[in-house]
C-alpha cells in the first residue's frame, strides 16, 4: 500500500465520519461507505455504488481496502474445502469450509504461523510471522460464507478459530474481527455459532471471563496429566493444568458457558485407560463436554491415530463415568485440511 493511503478498515466509524467532516462529507457517507466494508464485504471503492464517482475517486486518493483474497482451493472427496488466503503483504494463511448434513462451518486462523511448537500439530513447525488484523479474520469468514453459497447454497452456520495461530495471543483483534462479525453492521452471526480455541493460557481464559464474552471456549487438552502435557504442549510448563482448570472455572462462572475440551487420541500417546481416567478427573473439575478427535497424521511427527476400536474403548470409559463425550470424524483428511495438518501445503 503507498505510504500516504490509510487502510480504511482500521477507522471506527466514528473516527471515518471525523475524516469525511473534515473533507465537507456529510456523516452519512462515512456510514455508507463503513455499511458496505462491513456488511457487504467490499473488496473496493468501485463497488459503492451509491456514492458518486467523485466519493469514490476522494476515498481512492486517501485509503485504501487491504483486503484478503483466495490464493488456492482444494476440494476434499467429502466436500470440504482447503483454502490458501494471500494476505496484501504476501503472506499466506489457511482456512477450511466444513459442511455436514446439520452444519457448514468455517474454520478460520488467527495468526500467520504459530508460536507454540505443539509437537503433533503441522502449524506448530511453522514460525510465528504476525498476528492478523480484525479485517483479514473478518475477510476470511466473509470469502467462506461466500463459497459455501455459491457451493452449497447455504450461508455459514457456525465458526471455529481452529486453524493457524493461537487466538489468545492475538486478543485484541480477535475480538475486534469477531465484533465484526456478530454485530448488527457487520454480519450479524450470533456469537453462541462461534467457537474459539486455545492450547491454554490461563490469563487471556480469566480476561475473556472478565470481558463477559458471549462465544464458546475450547481448550486443546490433548493429555490430562502435566509431564504428558508439557511433553506435546511446551505451553503447558507455563500455563499448567490446575492454573488452567482455575481459569476455566473463573470464565464459566462469570459467562455461564460450558467449556469444551478437544483431546485428539494418538496411539499409544494419550489413549490408554490410565489416561481416560486422568481426563475424568479433570473433566470433573469444570463445566464442560469432551470431544474425542480421530488424529490426522502429518510428515513432520511420528504421531499416529488410535483406530476406531481404540478411540471408541477410550469414550465409553470416559462416558462411563459421567463425562459427555462427542467422538469427532476428522474430515478433508485427502487434503490435508484436517485438524492438525494445516501448514501452507499448496
């Protein structure tokens, strides 16, 4: 973007009705111009077709839409679909529309690359280049929506920050993207349809308590006893499992939502019934369902999935005593489009 033009997308509109009053616009133009970058996804001042071709020459001269666009897509047999979104600074993140028979949901990332090293995850191996603006996590939902219109023929039902990056270490503009994407100018999507996941940080999980948010918390578990943790998650020696079970507490009783907590089952890692027992007690610690994951396998890890015998004896001891369990299909695996296996292949 040339150094003088201003990306329009980071002004509030309170902030663009200044800058229209100080050019003789009329506020209302400012809320035109903020209606059709937020509810109808403008891609360029070419677009606004209710402003005159003078607005739109003056908004040319002075900012500029530094708008996400679909490098690369990949269909799965199972319909899902893989997309690589270029960011205006060339850099490159994944995103992935999941349709099943009651939802089509769009799992989005949040940062290009991760920080983490979790040792099983393809992302993790990646170096944490930036975080994203809320304007590329609200283009990535708008461009899926889209797809899954003109695929399917049905809107987006629900949302997952579940691909690239840790939402938790880039607070601010998650929240900021996803008050973009539930309010009223923006795409109205209900907040309870969105999830956002964690590997745990225990102080952004208190903040969002204390933020009173209205979307749904997942934590990456993976293993329920510390040493196993820390072993796959080095988050885990700074963030461990009592902080973590404090946090989750803290943000169930100032939000009233339950938790949810993923735990792919690898074999022989995480998947014997010593550890479905270490998942119970922590299970039991907090409000909260469990989802078991089918583990997708990638080049850079020896992790390999348990089978469906072994996933569905570890359930039914979970189950067993008392925890809701959801056993969770990996899907888009052909194309690496699973969970877990999101690394810029394209």
């Amino acid at each position: 973007m040339p150094s003088h033009l201003k990306d329009i997308r980071s002004f509030d509109v309170k902030s663009l009705e200044t800058d229209f009053a100080a050019a003789g616009y009329p506020p209302f133009r400012a809320r035109q111009v903020y209606e059709w970058l937020w509810k109808k996804g403008a891609r360029g001042f070419d677009e606004m077709s209710n402003l005159s071709l003078e607005t739109r020459q003056w908004l040319k001269d002075h900012y500029s839409i530094l708008s996400v666009s679909i490098l690369t897509s990949q269909k799965s047999s199972d319909g899902t679909i893989k997309l690589a979104f270029k960011l205006h600074d060339d850099a490159i993140i994944e995103g992935v529309l999941i349709p099943t028979e009651k939802r089509m949901t769009a799992c989005v990332s949040s940062q290009v690359g991760c920080s983490l090293s979790c040792s099983f995850c393809a992302t993790g191996f990646l170096k944490r280049q930036r975080n994203l603006e809320a304007a590329e996590i609200y283009d990535q939902v708008w461009l899926i929506d889209q797809l899954a219109r003109s695929t399917y023929g049905i809107p987006l039902t629900n949302i997952v920050f579940m691909g690239m990056g840790e939402p938790l270490l880039n607070y601010g503009n998650v929240m900021a993207g996803i008050h973009r994407i539930t309010s009223e100018d923006g795409l109205g999507m209900a907040p309870h349809r969105i999830t956002v996941s964690t590997a745990g940080i225990a102080k952004m999980i208190r903040k969002l308590g204390d933020d009173g948010v209205r979307f749904n918390l997942a934590l990456s578990l993976h293993a329920a006893n510390n040493a196993k943790r820390s072993s796959i998650m080095p988050i885990n020696d700074s963030n461990p499992l009592e902080e973590l079970s404090d946090a989750l507490n803290y943000f169930y009783k100032k939000t009233k939502r339950k938790i949810t907590l993923e735990y792919a089952v690898m074999n022989d890692t995480n998947d014997g019934m010593e550890e479905a027992d270490e998942l119970v007690k922590f299970a039991r610690k907090i409000p909260c369902k469990v989802n078991l994951i089918e583990y997708n396998p990638i080049e850079l890890a020896s992790f390999r999935s348990s089978g469906t015998d072994k996933i569905g004896a570890f359930a039914r001891r979970v189950e067993s005593r008392g925890i809701i369990v959801n056993i969770r299909r990996s899907r888009g695996k052909d194309i690496d489009a699973a969970c877990g296996q999101l690394a810029n292949k394209h």
